[in-house]
C-alpha cells in the first residue's frame, strides 16, 4: 500500500484524479457528520474520515474497475440497463451452495425514493440457513430479508456482473423507468473496490 500511494505523485494525471477524488469525498461526507448529535460518535468518525477518504481515493485509482470514473464528481459512469429482479432460486442455490465470509454482494432496496441496488458484505454465514451482511442484517438463503427496516423492502441477490455494475453507478429506478443516479457513500466506494470483477460470485484474494 506504501509503494502504491508513492506512485501517485509520480504522474500527474493520476494526482490530479486523487486530488479530486479526495475534494469530493471530503464535501459528501462532511455535512452526514454535521447532522450527528453523538459528539463522542462524532469525532470517533471525524478521527478516521481522513484515513478512510485516501484509502478510497488510492483504491480507485490504483484498482481494477472496469467502469469509467468521473473524479470530479466521484462516480462511475455505465449505461443503465431495466431494472433488476429477484430470482429466489438462483439466490438459494448460490447462498447455500457457493457464498464465502467477506464476498461483496449486492442488495435490491426499494423504498419511497426509488429501487437501487446497493452494495454490501457477507460477513456471517449460518448452518441454520441464513446469511448475515455487515449492513443490511439478516436474510434466507433465498435473499428474503430477516430483519428489513421501515419503510423499505430489501433483497440479497446472487451477484451478477450486470447487478455490480449498477450497484457501483447508483442506478435508480422509478415506477421501472431509470430515474437521476444517487450517490454512493465512501464505504460503497471501498467496498466497491473489493469487487473481483473478473468473478464476481468469489472474493478478492488482494487488495
């Protein structure tokens, strides 16, 4: 990791896309922390954003996404295809069979604002028949949500390069039309990077 954050200052392309990679993370995460009334909590985070800000930015550039990358707004760019469905059978054979502790995986959130399709990480895997990601809590095998939160219906899916690749732009979905892409968070943009995008459905061996 040290050689490779050396190497940025070594071209200039690629310092001027950490540069601003980093403006855009500052500026996206900063007013989430103003609206916190944790002051312990607040500065817990406030310690480490820093660290967390260059970490993404140095992942991207030096990472293998097969996406273009719009730095100055810190996003990727794909073309938005229909929007995803479940298919239970496909997920129960996948989370039963093939599913690995620390896998990216994605997520059909449908709420007020929209269906997206965001990221997150298996981080349990239960012989009782559930899977459990670090964010979006317990699911079946099937994908069906244990513990879904109010106001909107998730769904783990079996990853698919085509359910990535709109997780890692903020594809977004209105009524089945594609609406405005949202935002990603700086932990999506890790964990976007933690992808291994020459097979999806297996982790990352290095980072």
């Amino acid at each position: 990791m040290e050689q490779q954050q050396n190497t940025i200052w070594y071209d200039e392309a690629s310092r001027l896309m950490f540069a601003e990679l980093v403006n855009v993370f500052y500026a996206r995460e900063l007013p989430k922390l103003a609206e916190l009334s944790d002051h312990q909590r607040l500065q817990r985070l406030l310690n480490s954003l820093p660290y967390y800000v260059e970490r993404a930015a140095t992942h991207i550039i030096h990472g293998d996404v097969p996406l273009e990358l719009d730095s100055f707004n810190g996003c990727w760019l794909a073309k938005q295809k229909t929007q995803p469905k479940s298919d239970k059978v496909a997920n129960e054979a996948f989370f039963l069979n093939k599913v690995k502790v620390g896998l990216v995986a994605p997520v059909l959130c449908a709420e007020l604002s929209g269906v997206t399709v965001r990221l997150d990480s298996v981080d349990q895997i239960c012989a009782s028949g559930k899977v459990h990601c670090n964010q979006f809590g317990w699911f079946a095998m099937n994908g069906d949500s244990l513990t879904p939160p109010e106001m909107q219906s998730i769904e783990l899916l079996k990853p698919t390069k085509a359910l990535m690749v709109a997780a890692c732009c903020g594809h977004t979905w209105h009524y089945g039309k594609a609406a405005p892409p949202r935002r990603l968070t700086l932990r999506e943009m890790l964990l976007a990077s933690a992808i291994n995008w020459s097979h999806v459905q297996k982790i990352k061996t290095s980072q």
